[in-house]
C-alpha cells in the first residue's frame, strides 16, 4: 500500500463539506495489482499469530487470556492477550495524558493520519484476523471493515481537526470601564476532557473503533480499547499499530491500549464507572448501550447500538428489483449489521406495480425467491453472507421464525449452506415469516441475525403508520419507503424526519440498502435509543475537549 | 431603546471569531439620554403589576401561585402565576414543536433576534422586576442582568446559526459499484432534538436562560422556562415577551412557556423527567446539577452550578490594588455571584511586593480594608452590594464566619449596611475569616453569599497546590492567580488548564475579576463540577439538533 498523499485530510475535510463521494483509498483494494500475492503473504502473517502470546507495549499484565474461535474453522484461535488491572491500564493512561496534551493538536492530527497510513499498510493482515473473529467475508473485511472504516476515521478526523482550527488561540481585547480603558491579553487552548474508553462490538469492530479512537487521540485523549471477548484480534492489531506508530513518534505507546476481557470476567461496567473515565464510545447492544448512557456520568458517551430497520412498500417500479435489493440486505453478513433490514411493512391487499397490484403473497414470493437466489448458490453466498460471529445467532433465528410461525407463516424456514473453502463455517440462511400487526412483541425489537418479518398491515398508509411507531419506540439505523407516487414519498420522509430518522426511498441496483458513504451519509441520528452519537457531526466531536483560558492585563497596552 | 441593525448577527459572529470588544448594546442603557425618564415610567409599570395576576397565552391553568418578596421593600410583590399541569405544559408544547420545527431555521432565527430586540425594548422594566426578585441593584440590573445578558444569548445565537450553517442541504452523488455508476440525490435536514426545559436561578435568571433560551429556540426546540419560585417575574417577563414575538408572527405564543411553581410543590424533577423532555438547561446548586446531570437522560443536560473560586497570591506589584480588586468581587451583589470569589490562598510568611515581603496579617488588613472602604459607606454599598436574594444567606453568612472563627481567626464579621433608599432592603456585609489548611471542611464547598476564607499555606507553591487541589474536587468558575514571577505565573496557568479550568492573572483596576465578556470569555470550561456546559462553545449547541438524510436515486442521473 503506498503512503497516503500529503493532502490527504485537506481532500477529506472538503469531501465532508460537499458531502460527495470520495476515498482516501483504492476502491477495491483486495482487486489491484499484487493483491493476492500479498492477500496470501497476510493470510501466512496471521495464521503464525494463532496459538501465540500476543506482544502490546502496556504495564501491568496479570495474566492471559483468549476466548476467539474462527466462525470459519470452528477452532480456537489460541491467542493469548494480556490482561491489565483496570487501574493499571488507567494509571498508564494517566501517565500517557501528561504528555499527549501537551503535544500540539496540529501534531496529534498528523500523527493520526500516521496511524491511518499505518492501518491502512497492514490491511490485508487485520482483513484476516476481522475474517476469522467476525465472520465477515475476506472482501468484506478488506473494504467495508476495512477501507470503508479507515475513511470513516479520517472523516472523524477531519471534523476534528476542524473543530480545533475554530478554538481562537489568542485576542488583544480591549473595554471602556468608566474612565479607563482596560486591555487584556486572553489566550485559549483546546483542553482534552481525559481518558477515552472505545467498546467495541464483536461483528464489525472497526468502523465504530476507527473513528472513536481517532476522535479521541485528535482531540488530546488517550485510549482505552475495549473488545468484544469472542472478537479481539483486529482491535489488538489496531492498538498494537497504534502503539508502534507512537513509540516511533517517541510518545508513550500507552496513549492507547488494549483491555481484553473474558465473557467470565468482562470489565466494561469498571471501565465505564472508573472515576478516570471521561468519554465512553460503545458499540453492542441497546440494553447495554442504555445502561452505558445513563451510567457514564460524569463521563460522556457516545452510543450506536441498534434500531428496527424498517422497509415500508407502497408501490414499486420493479419488483424483482426490490426484492432483490431487500433480499442482499438480508443476506449481506448474514444480517449482522447495524444497516441490516428487518421488518418489511406492506399492505395486505398487495403492492402497487406498473402491471397492477401486485397481491401480498406474490410479493412475499417474489422476496423469498430473491432471497433463494442467493442462498441455494453456495460461492454467490459465501461471498455475499460470510459466516455467523457467534454460533447462538442460528438457534436465535430458529427460535424466530417458529414463534412467528405459530402466529403466522414460516415462508423460508432458517438453514445453513456449505461454505465452498471453508466447509466447517458457522452459518445461517435467512429465516421469512409472514405476521401481521398482531404479532407485534415478535418484530418490535432487533433481533440479531437474518430473520426478515413481513408485516402484512390493513393498506400502505397503515404500513407507514406501523413502520414509524416501531421506528419511534426502537429507533432505526437503516430505513427505507419504496413509492412511485411523489406526493405520498415526500410525506413518508417528513414523517420519517419527525420521528427523527433517516431513510432511503426507492433504492435497488448494485449499491446494496446497508451502504453508508464516509463523508457524506451521517450515519445514526442520535435521536433515538439506536444510539445518541452520529458518525459523523459536530457533536460527535465537542464534547471530546473544552476550551480552558487565561486573561491577564496585557504588557503593552498600546494607545487607547 | 431604538431597535438592532439588521447586520447584528454577523457582527455577534465576527466578534465570536475574533474574540474582541463588541457588544449590541449601548455600554450604560441606564446613563444614555432620556434614561432616567425611561427608568421612571419602566418603575411606574414594574409597580402596577405588584399584586396582579400575570396574564400569558398558555393551556391548562390549575390554580395561581406566588411566592415573590422584593428584598428591597421585604414586602411580597403578590403577583400570581398561572401554575399549569406538567403534562399540559408539554402537551402545548407538542403541539407548538409541530409547527416551530416546520419554520426554516433562518427564520426562526430572525425571530430570535427580533426576541432580543423585544427584550431589550423592555430593558427596563424587566430590570425593575430582576431587581426586586433578585436583589441586584438597578444599575446591575440594567447592565449584568440586562444587556451583558442580552450580548450572551445573541452569542449563543450567532453560534447556532453557524453550527446550522454548516449543516449540508443537498448533494448530487455518484459512486461506482462494479460496472455500474450509481447516482443518488441526497438531502439532510437540522432536526431539533424536542422540547427544551430551561430551569434559572434565583438570584441571576438572565444570564442563563437568555443563552438556553436563544439556543433552543434557534435549533427548532420549543421551551418550557421554570423559574426559582423566589425570582418568577424577569422570566414571567421574557416568557410574555416571547409570546408576544411569536404571536405577532403568526406562530403560536407557546412555543415558549412558563412552568411556574411554589417552594413547597416544586415541578423540577417532573419536568426533567418527563418523558417528552429532549433538552435540560440548569443553573443553581452543584448538588442539584449533579441530579440533573445524572437523571436527564435520554435527555441531554447542560449545567452551569458553582464552584470554588480561588484567589492564589504568590507576590504583588501593587497590595492595595490587589486587596481592592479582592474585595470588590466578594461585595458586588452581595458575593452572590457564580463569579464571586471566595478562597484566597497565601503563603503564611507573607506575599512578595515591590518594598519586600508583607507578612500575612498586613495582607489580612488591607483585604478588610478594602471592604470597609465599602461596606461603612451606605451609597457606596448600595451601589456594589444591592441586597441579598434570600432571607437565609445573612444567617449562612454568620454561621460560616462562626465556625471559622472556633478554629482561625474572624477578620470581619459579617453584617448589614442600611441602604440609603431602601431603608428595609435585606444586606449581608462580607465576612473576613483566616485559616489553615487543616480547616479544609469549612472552606472546600462553595458558601453561597459574601465570605472570604483566607487560608494560610506553608509557601506559596503549597497555596497553589491548595487552591488546585479544591479546584480539582469541586470546579471553579473564575479563579484567579497574582504573581510578578512570569515563570511561576505560566507554570500557575498551565496547572489550572490542566485541572481544566481557566484563570485570570494579575488583574486590579476598573474592570471586575467577576466580568466576563460575551462574545470573547468562554464561562465555565464545562470540565469540572462547576458545570457541564460553556457560555458558549460549539458543544453548547450541537445537540440540540441532529442532521436527518433522504436518499434516493437521482432523478436525471446524467452522464457519467
């Protein structure tokens, strides 16, 4: 990978500014010149750290520990990572903060986009290690774990580094007091608000990590990362790259470092309490999320965790088109992403088509067919659905689709396909059920994995009506209205926009529903308990640091 | 009052920029020609609402309530309040937040300033009204509680409308998936967060509510003001003022209203609580801030509370210019205060001046010098000190001065002055104590009203190390450092930022160590206990509105 352009945040903060589409990187790195030859020297760079102890430059290990199992080989890792006391890793961090606020935040930002480079020179080698502990397909890992996430970095630090340049830095400031006219020296400075604590999930850990951790360090805090148990490899390469570009910068490694856990023995609950804990960034689940936004005090946090991702049909221009688009979602890492859809909203009597109305079990048809097309081809699945992350996630979707089952149809009963290179893979084909609105307490909360509910509502305007409600109580992350009828679109996204979600009409074609481009979707609103943070706005970033200031009666007061 | 300049706002902005001198308003509104006539009639319309029920435009009166006293007559001022039911309160508001959210934010912020304007057209009866439930004097009222307050809300203004600014509209974009370019038309939308709840003090309503007000209302997020039930009639009066805005616009009156209520029935933590509560702006005690900091949510909270403000004198160009700046911050208005210094650490063996080292009773004595060059002058007094808010903060006063004198030494007890035209007015002179460190326990939380402890240190690294130590537990709101050592003084700076406070050094003159300057002083770092949020940084606005998207497939994709 050659090293990115001196421009390179420059390019970024302009892209945020016209929201148009760019990267800092090749489009599809895992497809230019050389890729394989270095695809395979990565795959040989990762297969040796199995079994190992695993080196981080931090204090106070206690033990070890290592809880990861491939979801494509069904076997251990048998990588053993340091475990630190929590107040050992703190005290580090402590320690760390003296000198990482005192390096000029303009250098901070550098050194941010050294650790951009960095990670992004070892991709192929963290592609691997987020293939054998999420799941994710090896392209998926390279671009969407991978680029994609990395620009999502640099976007978070281009509101940073943007946000800094608007602190003032220092004013000549004079008043009139009575008869005197009264001259200060005032000077500001950007103050980082403390110790950083970056949680991360165990599907796709970095394209939340990249930008908290980036965030955070621009901003003059050090780093506490937190992995899921089960998923700790590509966060350890993270923070160990982290470290090394540090270390060759002469600042302390321990500006970031790795907490790993045990599902036995989690620490998140000390990390997020630890009276040295000023900013939390999570990434899991809405329960815990919850817990972490009303616990983090005095800390802040910053939250995505999950919504009900919604499709609403009122009328289709194409339907295959549709069901193919919705389908690829469901399909896409076997529905393991926040961006995955989940309930899809139609009226009973059918869907509007230029070839008439389209009756519901036709279009219910149509979706599992599409659906069909992707599951009973094993290569096209497993380059489309990779693997299952934890191996509870079938059972889930199992037990879903028959307790909708009893209150409605079962239209595509759960399975697993053969994985064509990895025959052990952990995986699961998508369950579809058929309920209507009575079945609410089934569809009304996420649930994880690849079960599609088709909610069968009395017409469309009914189906927008349910598809908001549940949007309204859960959130969303990923919504989307397909409408031919203008009028009756426009109304849908002012309601959408009021319940304080985004969405994404009529969308079908290569571009798969869960995309969200860097630099120009913002991605989670923040209004809803899918998660208070967005990556990325400005709010993202202003509570990362205050300003701190100092007046004094300036030394020439000049003339009045 | 002759109305704003239609260029305000962009000079509010330029000087936000620039950080320099700028206010909207004359410098003395209550000395430029024609003010005493104006002050008159403004008196004259101030007592006619003495006694009357307080008309506004909002749902769901229950009863009337009013438990106002004018610390200057002592009398009740026996203005009644409609008091509303919480849930109709923010059922208006609901209502109201329909319609508001729908008025493009220019505009809503051409209505902001024109509220402003509205305010400041009533400057002086609403001084008349903030005098006598504040117990500021009229010139304070007029200026600190009036226009300096007013500057502070159009900063916030200014501030959110470049935070809205900035929000992206639309973009046309085009990526490449596979062999496919594909074009999306894409808007975004400033979604306000829902209805904010802005709880004022009793004793400085104004210069919070004015900012959390503005900031609200920009943002697209209706208001609820409750008012300390003690100090109702200046936001009864900016509420009504409000009302009359929005009325003359065609909007409906309650997209600002008032909750009021009684000491005994207090609705506080209902309002805060209350399931459609988006936004909490609070001013009062720390105690009550922490509450509010840890209960809002999902609810976002900004705070502004007390803190320790320290005196540190390490040495002295000039005792009496120091001892007067001193003792003017602790008798203007009474030390009642967020900027009323409180603790003033010194080395024991005296503080280092131009003729040699004078011991710490010599400082002792020109401290209580300098308040009895104030306080045994009734006009002088009055003009400074005004009257004290509630009845109990004499009896404080004493107490605090008690205990400190069983373990040091009394300097200046505490007392009354009679105020030359309110003969009945409640005043509290300052108390003068000297300490050690070892009484800690008396000094280490803020004591609401004018005392001074001095507390003796071993040297005077050890008073900065005391006074950082205090600040560190408890925040700080305007702390403060004389030194003529520029290393030690830099050193002194650096250790406060990193304690995430802001201090002023050396200040003596005309200028009050209590003035901060909107539009160049950032109040209150946001970092300590002292208060989670700043007049007024970029993170006093971010959340109060979040960006919404639409995505769709462009309408003429035109060429690639």
């Amino acid at each position: 990978m050659s090293p990115l352009p001196a421009d390179t945040l420059d390019r970024a903060q302009q892209a945020i500014r016209t929201r148009e589409s760019w990267s800092a990187f090749a489009e599809r790195p895992d497809r230019e010149p050389g890729a394989d030859e270095a695809l395979a020297t990565a795959r040989v760079t990762y297969e040796s750290t199995l079994g190992s102890e695993f080196v981080l430059d931090q204090p106070t290990e206690r033990m070890r520990v290592g809880d990861e199992m491939s979801p494509y080989t069904g076997r251990p890792l048998g990588i053993a990572y340091p475990v630190c006391d929590v107040d050992g890793l703190f005290a580090a961090a402590r320690a760390a903060r003296e000198v990482w606020r005192e390096v000029p935040w303009q250098r901070r930002v550098q050194i941010c986009v050294r650790i951009i480079d960095a990670l992004h020179e070892r991709l192929f080698e963290i592609a691997h290690a987020n293939m054998h502990t999420t799941g994710q397909s090896l392209s998926m890992s390279c671009v969407g774990a991978g680029t994609n996430a990395l620009d999502r970095g640099l976007e978070a630090l281009g509101y940073a580094a943007a946000a800094l340049e608007r602190v003032p830095t220092q004013a000549a400031w004079r008043k009139q007091f009575g008869r005197t006219e009264v001259h200060l020296d005032k000077r500001w400075r950007a103050e980082p608000r403390g110790i950083g604590v970056v949680i991360t999930c165990a599907s796709f850990p970095t394209w939340n990590a990249y930008p908290a951790l980036l965030a955070d360090l621009a901003t003059g805090n050090p780093v506490i990362v937190k992995p899921h148990p089960t998923s700790v490899l590509t966060m350890a390469l993270a923070v160990r790259t982290c470290q090394e570009v540090l270390a060759a910068e002469g600042l302390p490694p321990t500006v970031v470092q790795l907490a790993a856990d045990t599902a036995g023995d989690l620490v998140t609950t000390q990390l997020v309490e630890h009276p040295d804990c000023a900013i939390v960034d999570f990434t899991g689940s809405p329960a815990f999320g919850a817990w972490v936004e009303s616990h983090a005090h005095p800390a802040i946090a910053f939250t995505e965790t999950a919504g009900i991702n919604a499709v609403v049909l009122h009328s289709v221009a194409d339907l295959p088109s549709v069901a193919s688009a919705i389908a690829t979602s469901l399909c896409l890492f076997t529905a393991q992403m926040c961006t995955s859809v989940q309930n899809v909203y139609l009226p009973r009597d059918g869907v509007t088509t230029p070839d008439g109305l389209v009756s519901a079990d036709d279009v219910e048809t149509a979706l599992v067919d599409a659906v069909r097309a992707v599951v009973d081809h094993p290569t096209r699945a497993a380059a489309l659905m990779g693997a299952v992350q934890s191996r509870e996630t079938p059972a889930r979707v199992r037990a879903a689709a028959e307790q909708a089952g009893a209150v409605g149809r079962v239209l595509l009963a759960p399975s697993t396909y053969l994985h064509p290179e990895w025959p052990d893979a952990w995986t699961c084909t998508p369950a579809v059920v058929s309920v209507d609105p009575s079945a609410r307490a089934l569809y009304a909360d996420e649930c994880f994995g690849p079960v599609a509910f088709v909610v069968r509502c009395t017409d469309s305007d009914d189906a927008l009506d349910q598809a908001l409600a549940d949007v309204a109580a859960r959130g969303t992350i990923a919504s989307h209205v397909y409408s031919t009828d203008d009028e009756w679109l426009e109304a849908g996204v002012q309601r959408f926009w009021r319940a304080g979600a985004s969405v994404t009409c009529n969308l079908t074609g290569p571009m798969p529903l869960n995309f969200a481009a860097a630099y120009s979707d913002f991605h989670v609103t923040g209004l809803s308990p899918a998660g208070n943070a967005c990556l990325t706005d400005e709010a993202y970033i202003a509570g990362r640091f205050r300003v701190v200031q100092e007046r004094r009666p300036a030394r020439d007061p000049g003339q009045p």
